[in-house]
C-alpha cells in the first residue's frame, strides 16, 4: 500500500506522464484553421533528442516527435533511466552515453536537445558537468525547474517526508544541494543556445520563474506573447503554441510564437 500510495502521489504532484491525444482533421468544406508556417530543414541539420520528464514514458512524447520528423528533424526520444526517479548525475551520465549512440548512428558531430520537465535538469547537467557542450548546439527546455519547485517541497507538508524517498524529487526542491551546485556560475555554459519554455498555468513548476535560467539563455513565457493561451505541465510537449517557439529555437529564428496554432 505505501509503495501505491507513493506511485500516487508523485503521479499528481511532479510526474510528467502524458496522454497522447488524436490528431482532428478538418472538414473540407470549413476554412483550414491557421497554422504555423512550414519550414525548410537543411539536410544537414543536427538530429534532435527529446528527453522525458519524471515519469514520462517514451511514447508520451511521440506527439513533439512526430512534429520535429514531420519538419524534418532526425529525431529521437529519450526516456530517462528508471523513469526519472532516481539520482539525477546518474540519469545525466547515462544520457551521455545516449548522445554518443545518436551521433555514432547519424554522423553528426553535434545533437540539440528538447528536454521537458526534470529532463531539462538530466541535459543541463551533462552540458554543465560532463563535458556536453562540445556535443549540443542547442537545448530547449520545456517546464523544466530549473530553480526548484515548491510542489517537490510541499509533499513533507503531506507526510510524505522528504519526497516520500524519491531522489530525483528532493534534489528539485528549492534550495537542494543538487540545486547548488548546477545554478552555481553561468548557467549556459559553452557556445550551445540556450532557450527555456515556461507556461502560467504550470501546475507543477511553482513558481513558474523558476523554469528560467540566466547568462544570456532566451527564456520565453507563452502568455507574454499568447495572453490567452492556456497551456499546463504537460500540455507543453502537446501544446501547437509551444511547439512554434521550439521550431524557431532550433533553427535560431526570433521568438515569434504562433498563437493560433494547433
């Protein structure tokens, strides 16, 4: 029951599981609904790697995926060692040996990165800590905390302890040692652009600021441009508006994100 009652909670509260959703068609007879501009991706542009969140499931993200492949993106999905769970330098080194396997597959000396919720933390300190700025050239976040979050903090109020054991949620709590040491210096280091992706209604990165970094990254807030787009935790590897400002990043365009799209 207690190990139940902890896949519970941390389902509710910092799991970043998703649900696929059907694609609608519209019918021929309605004027198309507006969409973002297709783009032109050069043959010889990086393969992409979207990283999971806690709990994610590789499918989960197969919607941003099928949008990266459908612009022409080599693209591959990441899902983090043990769902996340465990220690994140351990899911980072991991995730470098997956970086090596994509470029040894593709050829291409470098990679950008698509990272959602605790994955943004997993790449962040590969490119910080183990040496990944020689291998990215470019890491989007998507709701990553980046500076913690309070959700990860409030599950003692609940009488969960300290994250009710779980490693990967206590070293996002605000003010963590894990914390400290990431955020401590630049926080884009190397020559890798840098872009953070954060939503007003992010249910599970509180505050919502915390999902930005500093020293020159490009950190993007979808209601400043979208003031009526409602988008959630993990709506953001769903979201038509979202996914505007992840194309534009990856092929160094300015911010202008489509606030119409689907």
């Amino acid at each position: 029951m207690l190990l139940r009652k902890t896949v519970l909670v941390l389902s509710l509260a910092t799991a970043a599981l998703l649900a696929s959703t059907a694609t609608a068609t519209a019918a021929p007879a309605a004027p198309a609904a507006p969409v973002a501009a297709p783009v032109t991706v050069a043959a010889a542009a990086s393969p992409v790697i979207v990283v999971g969140g806690l709990s994610g499931v590789a499918v989960a993200y197969e919607p941003i995926a099928a949008r990266l492949r459908g612009d022409g993106y080599r693209t591959f999905i990441y899902q983090l060692p043990g769902l996340g769970l465990g220690d994140i330098p351990a899911s980072a080194r991991a995730f470098a040996g997956y970086v090596n396997q994509v470029r040894a597959s593709t050829g291409a000396a470098t990679v950008d990165v698509v990272a959602h919720s605790e994955g943004g933390l997993v790449a962040r300190y590969y490119l910080k800590r183990l040496g990944g700025t020689a291998t990215v050239g470019r890491y989007v976040s998507l709701g990553s905390p980046q500076y913690g979050t309070y959700v990860a903090n409030i599950l003692a109020f609940l009488g969960l302890g300290s994250c009710a054991g779980i490693v990967a949620c206590q070293q996002m709590t605000i003010g963590s040692a894990f914390l400290a040491d990431l955020n401590a210096g630049d926080d884009t280091p190397g020559a890798v652009r840098y872009t953070t992706i954060r939503t007003l209604q992010d249910e599970l990165v509180r505050p919502t600021g915390n999902a930005a970094v500093n020293d020159g990254a490009t950190n993007v807030l979808i209601q400043a441009y979208c003031p009526l787009r409602v988008v959630g935790h993990l709506g953001l590897v769903l979201d038509g508006t979202a996914y505007t400002i992840v194309r534009g990043a990856l092929a160094d365009g300015p911010v202008r994100p489509n606030c119409i799209a689907l």
